[in-house]
C-alpha cells in the first residue's frame, strides 16, 4: 500500500463520518420536536457533558480524549442549532 | 420513540463514529511511517485543504458545512500529531 491506497481508504471513511454525523443530527431533530412537544428546553448541560465524558470512556486511541472532548463540545453545538430550528 | 429511545440511537451511532475516527487515525499514521521512510514532511496543506473542500461538498446535511470545516479542521490535526509520532 502506498500513500496514495491510504488516503483512498481514509476518504472512504470520512465519507462514512459525514453520513453517521448527518444521521446522528437527524436524531437529535427528532429529540427537538419530542421537547418542543413538551414545552422542554433544548439545552441540556447534564446530558452534554454525560455523551463526552462517556465516549472518552469508550475511546481506545489512537485519537487523543481531548480530541474526542473538542471534537463532540463542536458536534453537539451544531445538534443544539438544529434541535433548537422550528420544523 | 421518546427521547431516552433517541438518545440511545445517539449513543450508538457516536460509538461507531470514534471506531471510525480512530481507525482514519491508523491510516494517517500509516501514511506517517511512509512518508518519514521517503523523507517527507508530514504536513501537506493542499490534501488538508482538499480534504475539508470535498467533504463540505459531499455533505447533504443537515450538518452544515461550517461545522464539517471545523470538525475536519480538528480531525486533520490530530491526524498530523499521530502522524509524526515515531513507531
């Protein structure tokens, strides 16, 4: 394999990270209506910090937990915008 | 489906996304151990631009693409750091 078969295969997997982050955002769509039904706020400080405490948990490496913190503190920014867009 | 049910979809889903994260990681660092045995530098800023413009233009949403710029951004350099970690 050269230089050239690897980025190949991360330009696959990327591929594949865009469409689990995209379903992922769909979800958390579904979790706005469910609170807007029920008069809830969007925002949920205890949860936010109970989804990255956990996957840094989950996570083997190589990729850094402050990789994964920064990462999922963006992740579940953008969630909180679309949750928080009116259907 | 009520939010507990979405939340675990979520959970799930996020798991798959650090496997995926995590295993692109393996393939930069591949890429690394080539690039040091030919003597090159491992930063490339044309593949790092190349790689967050055709990601933005794969993505459908709903993520938007400045979310997919900042997080790729984060991603390429975590990649760069694993990179030029020796063997």
């Amino acid at each position: 394999m050269d230089i050239s078969d690897w980025r190949a295969r991360i330009d696959t997997v990327d591929q594949i990270i865009i469409d689990l982050l995209n379903r992922r955002m769909n979800y958390a769509q579904e979790i706005g209506h469910l609170k807007d039904a029920k008069g809830q706020q969007v925002r949920d400080p205890r949860r936010e910090r109970e989804v990255i405490e956990r996957l840094k948990a989950y996570n083997q490496g190589p990729i850094g937990d402050e990789a994964i913190a920064d990462l999922y503190t963006r992740i579940i920014a953008e969630a909180r915008n679309l949750e928080g867009e009116k259907p």
